[in-house]
C-alpha cells in the first residue's frame, strides 16, 4: 500500500471492505480536513457533522441500512478505523463523529422503532447532532451513584437534576438522558429517555471549556416534562443500556488515541529529518533514533491491541478485557509518543499553532473520559481474578 500509514491495513484483522474504507477516507481527510481549529468552535464542530454526513462516514456510526446506516450492525473495526482516521488529521473531526454516534447509540440498540425512525437518519446524513448524557458532579465512573431523577406522572415523565461535561452541549439537537426512576437502588433503578433541546424546563447551565477546544456544557433539568414514549427501552433497563452503548465506542477511544499517537510519531519523524543539529540532522543522533524507536513500538504494540478488541466484537465475542486494555496502553501509550514527539521539536513544540501543540491538548483528555485509565486497570485485574 502507497501510504506507510496504512500498512498495519495488511494485518489479518481487516477485510477487504475495511481497507477500501481506510483509504477512501484518508484521501477525503486529505482533501477536506486542515488539524487547526477556527475560532467559533461551535459552528466548526456543526459544519465537521454536516460535512461527515455528506461525505457518507456517519453512516458507519448508525446501525440499520434502511434508516441510513451503512449495516445492520455497527461495524467496530470500520469505527476503529474511521476514528484512527479522523484523529491523525483532526481531532474536532473524530469530535465530531464519535459524538454521532456515541450520543445516538442507545436508540440504535434499545430505540423504538419509531424513535429509530426519527432520529437516525437524520444523525447518519448530519442534520441532526446527538449528545450522550450520563455523567454528573457526583458521578462520572460511578455512575450507579448518579442523582439526576425522572418521576412519571401520567404518560409523561418529569426530569429534575443536573448533568455535566456533556459533549455536544449547547449544540445538540435531542440528548439521550440518564435518570433514576427509582425502581430499585444503584444501577438497577436508572432510565433512559430522549430530550430534545429546547424542552422546557431543559437549559444549558454553563459552558465548559477545556484545553483542546470542544463543545461542553453542562445541563439543568427543572421539572422538564417530556412524553413517556420518549423513554428508551423499559423502566430500570438504563444502566444497561448505558454499558452496552459504551461498550460499542469505547474501544473507538483507544482508536482515535491511536490516530493521534500515528500523527505524533509522522510529526517527529519530519523533524528528526529536517532539523539540522551539530554539523548534521537530529535523525542522526542515536538518542534521537532510540526514542522514535520507542515511539514506533508503541504505536504498534497499541494498534494490535485496538484492533484485537475490534475484530473479537465483530465475531460476536464478549471483549471487556480486551477492550480496557485497548484503551488503557493506547491512550496512555499515546500520550507518551505525543510527549517525545513535543520534545523533538525542542521550544517550537509549545508554540500555539503547531501540530505537536495541538495533539498535546487534545490526547490528554482521552486518560480520563469514557472510563479513566485507573478505571480500565479495575476492570482488568477484576476480570483476570475472576
């Protein structure tokens, strides 16, 4: 394969589809994408949806060919791949995608039929942003601890309480929301339900802003009423389907983790070429040379690790501990490649602007969301233990 980027498409883990993808792709980044943000971070991230949809990638993010999905079943490896894609060139891009379908997951795997019908074919062409809503301030990893609560009166529930660090917020056209009904105590008595934005009683509290720039907020529900068929799946079945949606994308974050690494390491590797130092170039150095070494071990000790989890979902097989693993070393493996990548470029890495610049910001975040790095080491020595 022409581009070196792509080798690791060669590996038995792919199908011929999945490779035409990667690269159909990679020449539509190439051509559409630029890795800077505007100023108005919010209209980017809607013109990046409108123009993933155009494109045809947000079909790959919903399932169900006849409501606009690209199978009848989400693809982990196609989202992998989408994601390592979008990630290496622009990290609001991958933003923008994992949110798709991220914030619409739960109607794709639990949703109505006439929810699905509403909501994903307009979520596959773009028109429609999604939002995932489940963490709070008292409960982001713990999310059996969370408070925010939906009392049904009549054939309408009532939502009351607070959600934060909500990707998408502000932007988003509906969020899936995650609530306690009180069926039981923990995990076993929380809903799932639909709000579109602009429900009364549902505002934008605050907006976040954060080190890598993406729409954040954080939410407020006052006795906000919406209709009972807005709820997904049945009473107390929200926990679950909350696992499952993240289930489906968490090994996506260890793919976009990736993506970023993969830009890190092509990043270091043109300045090692191009920076004269003490009569020759930095790449002659040995040290220079050990730590691309370094950088190249573990960008692909953790692409066979992503890939691994990926493949053995889409063979049907249960990938908790592959998964955690997966995004445990790529997420953490990356932030050490973009840091030595930052450090070969010397005082022109920290320069506002630059690439290696913008990837420091941007991969940090990736350690903590969708199950921080020391909640993926529980899970790992739990299920080894077992």
């Amino acid at each position: 394969m022409a581009n070196p980027v792509l080798k690791h498409l060669e590996w038995p883990f792919f199908e011929p589809r999945h490779r035409e993808l990667a690269a159909q792709l990679d020449a539509w980044c190439a051509e559409f994408l630029h890795s800077g943000h505007g100023a108005d971070v919010d209209a980017e991230c809607i013109s990046l949806v409108r123009a993933l949809g155009q494109g045809g990638w947000l079909r790959h993010a919903v399932a169900g060919t006849a409501l606009g999905g690209a199978a009848e079943v989400i693809d982990t490896r196609a989202i992998c791949l989408l994601r390592e894609t979008l990630a290496r060139y622009n990290g609001l891009a991958d933003f923008a995608f994992a949110m798709q379908g991220l914030g619409s997951g739960a109607i794709s795997l639990a949703g109505t039929p006439e929810q699905r019908e509403r909501y994903l074919p307009a979520v596959a062409r773009g028109e429609k942003l999604a939002a995932f809503a489940l963490s709070e301030p008292q409960a982001g990893s713990d999310v059996a601890a969370l408070q925010c609560s939906a009392r049904l009166e009549g054939d309408s529930y009532v939502l009351n309480g607070e959600k934060t660090w909500i990707s998408n917020g502000g932007i988003a056209d509906f969020y899936v929301v995650f609530a306690r009904t009180g069926e039981a105590a923990g995990s076993r008595g929380i809903s799932a339900f639909i709000v579109d934005a602009g429900t009364p009683g549902f505002e934008i509290a605050e907006r976040i802003e954060v080190i890598a720039p993406h729409p954040l907020a954080r939410l407020k529900f006052t006795d906000c009423r919406i209709p009972a068929i807005q709820r997904i799946g049945a009473p107390a079945e929200g926990f679950k389907i909350a696992m499952r949606t993240l289930d489906v994308f968490r090994t996506s974050v260890a793919a976009a983790a990736l993506g970023f690494a993969r830009r890190g390491l092509q990043e270091g590797l043109a300045q090692a070429r191009s920076r004269a130092m003490f009569g020759a170039h930095l790449a002659d150095l040995p040290l220079a040379q050990a730590k691309l070494a370094e950088m190249a071990c573990t960008v692909d000790s953790s692409a066979l690790l992503v890939y691994r989890a990926a493949w053995q979902r889409d063979q049907g097989q249960t990938v908790t501990r592959e998964a955690a693993m997966a995004k445990l070393m790529a997420t953490e493996g990356a932030q050490q490649v973009i840091d030595a990548a930052l450090q070969l470029h010397g005082g022109r890495g920290v320069r506002s602007g630059e690439i290696v610049e913008s990837l420091y910001r941007e991969i940090r975040a990736l350690r903590i969301y969708e199950g921080a790095s020391e909640v993926q080491q529980l899970i790992i020595g739990r299920d080894l233990l077992k």
